[in-house]
C-alpha cells in the first residue's frame, strides 16, 4: 500500500515584505487610472477645423484609387459641357452614315439629328424629337458622313504657323519637365486651326515637342474657334488638377496626358546618349515612387484614425513631381516617342520595373518588327501611331514601313494614324488613313484609325469617335468615300457648330463614292518583315514583255501625249513599245521566254518626272555621312578659291539605288532634276533616271539643266542683297559656263521663292536686266505659295512656276498669304495660275513624298472642278514641269504600267517601267 506524506503550506513571507508588494501593486494601478483619466481630462475634441481637415485629406486618400473615367450618369445627361447656347440644333438628312460601330463596319442609310452639343438621334429620327425644334435640315444626298478626325498627336497651337521664335513647341531647361503643359504655351491664332478643320480634324492632342524625355503633359483640344479666345475654353474634359489639388475630389478623375520621348531627339538636343535617356526615365520615376509611397503610407495611417501619428502634417505633395505620381497610379494616358526596338525595349522595362501602363506608342517605326515585345508592356498592349509614308529621314526611321499598319493590325494591336502636326500638315490626316489602306490596312481598321481608336487612346471613347446618342456633335460629311483619293469636307460640325463658310467642293466620280479596291501587297508586307523593314527595290528587268488586258496606252508625242484607247495587249522590247492592239496577237506565240503581265483593265503611262525634292543627293536627311551636303553661299563666307567662278553641278554629288530614289521609281516616277542644296546660289540641276545603276549606265539624262537660286528672309542676308548680288551675276559677275547661257537666254534661271512681293522684285529685275542686255531672261519660279497674287504679271512676263506644295501650309512668313484649295478656296495654286495663263509644272518638296507625286497631282485634278483635266494632269508632272526648267524634247519615252485600277486613284498599282533610257522592261511583280 503506497503511503503519501501530507505536505502543509509554505513557510509565508515576512509580514512586511508582502504588505510592500501590495501597496505597490495598488499604487501602479492607481497611477495608471489616475493617468488615462487625467489625459482623457486634458485632451479636448478635435475643432471643426481640424475634422474637415481630416474630412479632406480621407476624401483625397480615396481620390487617388478612384480609377478615372467618366462619372455613372455621364451617358444621360441632355446637354454637352461644351454647348454653346444660341446654336440652332442641325437635322443632316439622306446620309450614308459610318458610325464607328461594330469594329468600324456599320453604315447606316438615315439622318443625324445635333443638339445642345450633343448626337440626340441616328438613322431613324423620332418624330418626338423634332416636335417643336426650331432646326436647320441638311440635305446631305446620300454622302458619306463620319464622326470628326481625331488626332492623338499634334503641336497645332504650340508650334504654330507661320513658325516664328515665339512658338513654343519644346523646352530645353533639361530633359526631364514633367511639370510643364501644353496648354500654356497654346496660340489660339495658329492659321492652321482653321486649315486642319478644313481636313474635318475636329479634336487633337496637343503635346509638347520631342526634345525631352519627358516633355510635360498633353491637353485635348477642340480646333472651333470659340468666343472666350482662350485656350482654356478649347479644352475636352480638362483634369480637376488643372489649377491645384483644392477641387471636389467626390468627382471621379479625369484622364490626364504626358509625353515621352526615346532616341535622337532628346540625344541630339542634350548631346546624350540612350544610355542617359534610360537613367533619366528611371531617375525620374523613382523620385515620384518616393513620393507615391510617402501618400500611400500616410493614407494608411488617415484611413486608420492614427491622427496622432500623423499630427498637424498634411498629404504629401510635390508640384513638379505630382503628374508624374499619377503616372505611376494608371491615372494618365502617356504617349511615348520611340522608333526603334532598342528604345521600345527600354521603356517596356521600364513599365514593368515601376509598374505603369503606357496609352499609345508614336512614330513609333520599328514596331511592326517586334509586336510580341509590344504586348509585354505593363497594363496591356498600347496603341500604336503611324505615318503612312514620313520615313527615312534619320536613322532611327529608316526601317519604317507603310505596311506596319496592316502587320500591327494582324497581331490585334490597336493603330493610329496620326500626323505630327506640322511634320505632316494635319489638314491632310485622313490621306494618312487612306495611304495606310491601300498599302493593306483593312478600310473599317482605317478609319477606326482616326476616329475610335485614337479617341479611345486618350481616354475620351465615351466622348469622341463615334456617331451614336450622346456623343459630341463632331460630324463630317464627305464629297466621296472617306478613303478615297482626294476626300473632301463638304461640311464640319464641332459641337453641332457648322465650320465651313461657303465651301468649295468639286463633284467626284461615281466610282469614288464606293471605297477603294485596293491592291494586293502581300508579297511586299511579308518581305518588309523579313527583311526587318529594308526589303530589296530593285527591279527584275526583262528584255520583251507583253501587257494583257490594257485599257488605255499613253505615249509622249512631239509637245503633247498620244492616247490609245483599249489595246488590250501591248509589247514591249529593249524599253520600247514595238506594237499595241491587234498587231500584237502573234506575239503570244512568237517569244516563249517573253514576260507576260496582266493589267486587269489597268494602264500604260508616261513616267513622271519630279523636281523639288533631293532625290539622288540626300538619302538619311538627318545623317550628314549620307548626303552630298550644302553648297557654300558666298553671301555669308568666302567659298575656296580652288571653285573659281564655277558654280557646283548636282551631277557631281549623284549617288543611285538609295530608297526613296528606288520607291519613287516603284511608285511610278522614272526620272527626277535635281538641285545642289544651298542658300542663294545653289548652283547647277541635273536630270537622271530613277531606275539607273549609277551615272555611267544611262544614268544621265541631262548634264546640267537650269541654274538654281534661292531668295528668301530666312537666309541670313537681306533680301536686298541676295537681289543686288544676283542682279551683278546676271550683268556679268563671275565666268561659269551656266550662268553665261542664262544670260543668253539659252538656259533657265530657277529661282526658289516663294514671298510674293520678292517675286514682284524679280519680274522687275528681269525686265531691267532684258533691257540692259538686250536677251531674254528665261526665268521660273519653283515653289512660289504666294505667286496667284500676282498670278497676271507672271504670265505676262512668260515666267512658269512649279509648286513644289501643292498641299499648302504656311511654314514660314514667306509663305503666310497661300491660296488654301478647296474646301476653303474655288481654286487651288495651280489652278489658279493656270487660268492666269502661266505654264505650271507639279513638284513636291521632301524626298520620302517622290513616290506619291501621282497621287498629288491627281488630287489637284480631282478638286479642279474640271478645270484639270487628265491629259493637263498628266502634264503637269511631266512635260509643263520639264520646260519650267528649260528642258527640251530630249526626255526618254519612259511609261509605266500600272495593274488593277488607274495612276490616278487608289486601286491602280506600278507593276512594270517600260525603259527607253534604260533599253530593257523593268518589273516590279
């Protein structure tokens, strides 16, 4: 039996020492009462001052979670923001209307009703809606009507026209300014608000220049006038922190907008590397991660009650710092500058190291090469804005594609097409859409491309881009298709406000009303992938080739053309034309190895000849290493003695085979007269084959052709003096052999001008110069924007001109009074100077626009009211430009084929030169 031992208690302190531990334990707990209820008695209620403050800085925290975005009832309300009171609502009736809708295929046959600045009805118009309205009905006669051109990049306003030093485009303080905005520095008195509405652009993004890394931020823009004047009271839905952060924040935010800018343009201006670009972007968000990170804790701690922690501080803020913040919190729409992969790889890392999504990419050259990259960028794919054509002119653009829209568009990117006002004159934007579509882009993504999807970039879709109820008033209607050559507004609404006084409008062809049947470039878009964006131009040249299914045949004949109507086939050999029509039947059988092309009911033309830009002299416009350079002006420095009187020959510096010589030569253009580039004395133009080697392969046309000048404000000397010098030259100073025969009279004096009042000068210096020496001055004006002032004189003093912008805008002082063309004028220039009388040939002015030249000319006609008609328009880029420049019947009979549709429209494509220069049939298929 277990046995336990009973312990009793244990031994208790002493008596003293547990009554100590008591009364200490008393006297704790009784400090700590007598603590909290004196500090509850000591700490008083916060002041209403202080709870709205906390009210406010609870409401902020919230603020910058709130995603933006339009607010719930937005879609309801009966009036736009932007209505202007006494504007008479507009019934458009009888319109075939392209709505946007559906992915850009709806078209809807009915009418469009505009009111209090909004779209109130499409298609079927409620009889409720017009009880009582007081409206004024336009009969639009089944024409196409689109919602307004939307352009996501422009400097209109900033970089205005004419360009004087007051514009404001760029800041060079440093490279990083993302505190600056647009909208401070916006000229409400730009010419070309008004020439861009005439283009029916109705709202744009104007950014700031690209010199900058970070530019600043972007504001979006109705291009109406307005009655404040003021270029706040052109803004669309500007952000609540446009003046401060002391607004309403229950409303929820507004999109905000910031440019970026990779590449040569930051490099060039701050003498920097990529290297220091990608430091820079990453420097600078890191400063505004700090400062994001500083809100978000002390939101945490407001949204906590910890108001003691938090004392009198107030929400951290920083000024300079706060738009790029916002960045960071997905609250801005950011276009980013980058052409090539290297600086698109940069910022996609970027995006992903700071955690910020990118709206839209610009310019933006190489990215059809690298879509999968694209899509890597943090938040979700961007948009993606185009040129159509605008490459080449420095290295970072040189493997741009104008078929990057249409392999964009097959990876399921979105794409702009924009126009970079002035870079492209934003009047011709909807040309940029129509160029993209007939290089593959399918039509709805087209149009889509300047309408939905750049106003969807901005953050702006439920505002912009679409003709349906409740949308802005921005409505264009169509002389033909919106893709068709040569598209013209009739009218442009803007908030329901018509904007066209009077417009002039020339009927187009049936066939134009319907969109183009554009040709097949799968080949060519597969190549420029493959050959990451520089594909092989050159021709594959045949000795005999046989045209079938010839509508027409067009040959140089002695002053004039000679025109064949339906040869159906049409033989070639060695370059030259050896039967047409029926005598050609035994030629089927006849030559096994000839090469047989079938023109599906297309043409056989002259080739054009183009004068203007500096084909064959300037390859990459912006790398020095790859041009022939500028001449030395003698007006402002001593050439070398070594030059003598002898003035330089453009055939000296020719260089062949570059891309845009080869493309202009592909797209139709078999020869060009070029000019030494210079101020004042540019020196001798030669004339050479596109499609040549080099020089010694009938490469030549002509040596020399005329003697080139230019006169104008922007070259240093006065005008004065540039006249005194080349009046000397004309009355004997300096031995060149050019300038001897100008003064005989046997060779042209072309003078680049374009001030009206200075080409008034010279027709008097020409008149005392015909009397003192007792010749004949043959004198021609190339570029000449203000000659239809003086259009008469010119004609009378049997001088010829060859506008070189025969799309005009007002760059330079010079150029500020030009005839702006329809819709805004009856006339164009050249239509105007050719009613005057004056021989008129058809330039263009930079080097990647050469192969287009078919394309302007046929606007010009197509907008003439009759007044052109083909055979002119065939002259006017061919034998008009050619005496212009004092150039004979010595030019080659050089035709070009083109497949499926004319030279004159969208559906035509060059598929052959016919050679004579060249002795052999050069094929592009």
């Amino acid at each position: 039996m277990e046995s336990y031992k009973w312990v009793g208690r244990a031994e208790a302190p002493p008596t003293g020492k547990r009554w100590s531990r008591l009364y200490l334990l008393v006297a704790a707990v009784a400090a700590l009462y007598i603590s909290g209820w004196m500090s509850l008695q000591i700490a008083t209620p916060p002041s209403a001052l202080e709870l709205a403050r906390r009210e406010d800085i609870l409401h902020q925290c919230k603020y910058i979670k709130t995603p933006p975005g339009p607010p719930a009832n937005f879609h309801t309300r009966q009036e736009s923001d932007r209505y202007v009171s006494d504007t008479k609502p507009t019934l458009i009736r009888n319109a075939t209307i392209w709505t946007s809708g559906r992915n850009g295929t709806e078209v809807i046959e009915g009418d469009v009703l505009l009111h209090k600045g909004l779209i109130k009805a499409v298609g079927h118009i409620p009889p409720r809606l017009l009880q009582g309205l007081q409206f004024q009905a336009v009969d639009a006669n089944g024409a196409w009507v689109t919602p307004g051109i939307v352009d996501l990049h422009s400097h209109l306003g900033v970089g205005s026209a004419p360009d004087l030093d007051g514009s404001d485009t760029n800041s060079v303080k440093a490279p990083i300014l993302p505190w600056l905005r647009s909208l401070d520095g916006l000229n409400t008195h730009d010419a070309a608000y008004e020439l861009a509405r005439s283009g029916g652009v109705t709202t744009a993004q104007i950014l700031p220049g690209s010199a900058n890394n970070i530019g600043g931020q972007a504001f979006i823009m109705k291009l109406r006038d307005t009655k404040e004047r003021s270029p706040s009271s052109m803004l669309v839905e500007p952000p609540y922190t446009l003046n401060g952060s002391h607004f309403d924040h229950d409303l929820p935010p507004r999109w905000r907008h910031m440019k970026h800018a990779c590449g040569e343009n930051p490099s060039r201006v701050y003498s920097m590397t990529r290297m220091d670009t990608g430091w820079n972007f990453r420097q600078a968000y890191d400063t505004a991660r700090k400062i994001r990170d500083q809100q978000d804790d002390f939101c945490t701690k407001a949204e906590a009650g910890a108001w003691q922690q938090l004392g009198d501080s107030n929400f951290p803020e920083d000024l300079q710092w706060e738009a790029l913040v916002d960045v960071l919190r997905g609250r801005v729409k950011l276009a980013v500058h980058c052409y090539e992969a290297v600086d698109l790889d940069g910022i996609v890392r970027l995006t992903n190291e700071f955690k910020f999504p990118v709206a839209s990419y610009h310019h933006a050259g190489e990215t059809y090469l690298v879509p999968d990259l694209l899509k890597k960028t943090w938040g979700g794919v961007p948009s993606i804005a185009l040129f159509a054509a605008n490459f080449r002119k420095k290295r970072e653009a040189y493997r741009g594609s104008e078929f990057a829209p249409r392999v964009l568009a097959s990876h399921g990117i979105p794409v702009v097409m924009k126009a970079n006002h002035p870079v492209v004159n934003s009047r011709y934007l909807l040309h940029e859409a129509a160029q993209a579509n007939y290089y593959g882009l399918e039509s709805n993504v087209a149009l889509l491309s300047v309408t939905v999807t750049p106003a969807n970039a901005m953050g702006l879709g439920h505002r912009l881009g679409r003709i349906q109820e409740g949308t802005y008033s921005d409505i264009v209607i169509w002389d033909s298709h919106p893709l068709s050559l040569g598209s013209t507004p009739q009218q442009v609404f803007i908030d329901g406000i018509p904007q066209l006084t009077s417009p002039h409008v020339s009927a187009k062809p049936p066939t134009f009303q319907s969109p183009p049947q554009t040709p097949n470039f799968d080949k060519e878009a597969g190549d420029a992938f493959t050959y990451e964006g520089l594909p092989p131009l050159d021709p594959r040249p045949a000795r005999r080739a046989i045209f079938t299914n010839v509508s027409s045949l067009y040959t140089r004949s002695e002053g004039g053309f000679t025109i064949q109507e339906s040869p159906e086939v049409v033989v070639a050999y060695d370059g030259s034309i050896v039967c047409s029509g029926a005598p050609c039947a035994g030629y089927w059988t006849d030559f096994e190895d000839a090469e047989i092309i079938d023109l599906k009911g297309g043409s056989i033309v002259p080739g054009l000849t183009i004068y203007g830009p500096p084909l064959g002299l300037v390859e990459v416009r912006l790398e020095p290493s790859t041009n022939d350079g500028r001449v030395f002006n003698p007006l402002t420095g001593d050439p070398p003695s070594i030059l003598g009187d002898d003035l330089i020959r453009a055939i000296d510096g020719l260089q062949f085979e570059g891309r845009n010589t080869l493309l202009a030569y592909r797209g139709g253009v078999t020869a060009a007269v070029t000019a030494p580039s210079g101020a004042f004395v540019r020196g001798l133009s030669t004339a050479f084959s596109l499609g040549a080697p080099n020089v010694l392969q009938n490469g030549s046309i002509q040596s020399d052709v005329a003697v080139h000048f230019a006169i104008t404000k922007n070259s240093g000397p006065s005008v004065s003096t540039q006249i005194a010098a080349l009046r000397a030259m004309l009355l004997g100073q300096g031995n060149d052999k050019g300038l001897s025969r100008v003064r005989t009279g046997t060779a042209t004096l072309v003078v680049d001008v374009d001030s009206a009042d200075i080409m008034a000068a010279l027709l008097r210096m020409k008149g005392e110069f015909e009397k003192v020496s007792g010749n004949a001055l043959k004198l021609t004006f190339a570029g000449a924007l203000e000659s239809h002032l003086i259009a008469e004189e010119i004609a009378h003093a049997g001088v010829s001109v060859i506008v070189t912008q025969p799309k005009p805008y007002p760059d330079t002082w010079d150029q500020r009074r030009f005839l702006a063309g329809p819709p805004l004028t009856a006339d164009s220039l050249v239509s105007a100077l050719l009613t005057a009388g004056v021989q008129v040939g058809v330039g263009l002015s930079d080097e990647y626009e050469a192969r287009n030249l078919r394309w302007e000319v046929a606007r010009l006609a197509l907008s003439s009211d009759g007044s052109i008609d083909r055979t002119t328009a065939f002259a006017l880029a061919t034998i008009n430009v050619e005496k212009a420049l004092g150039i004979g019947g010595g030019m080659p009979q050089d035709l070009v084929a083109y497949a499926g549709g004319d030279v004159f429209d969208f559906e035509g494509k060059a598929v052959a030169v016919i050679s004579a220069q060249l002795g052999r049939t050069d094929l592009f298929v």
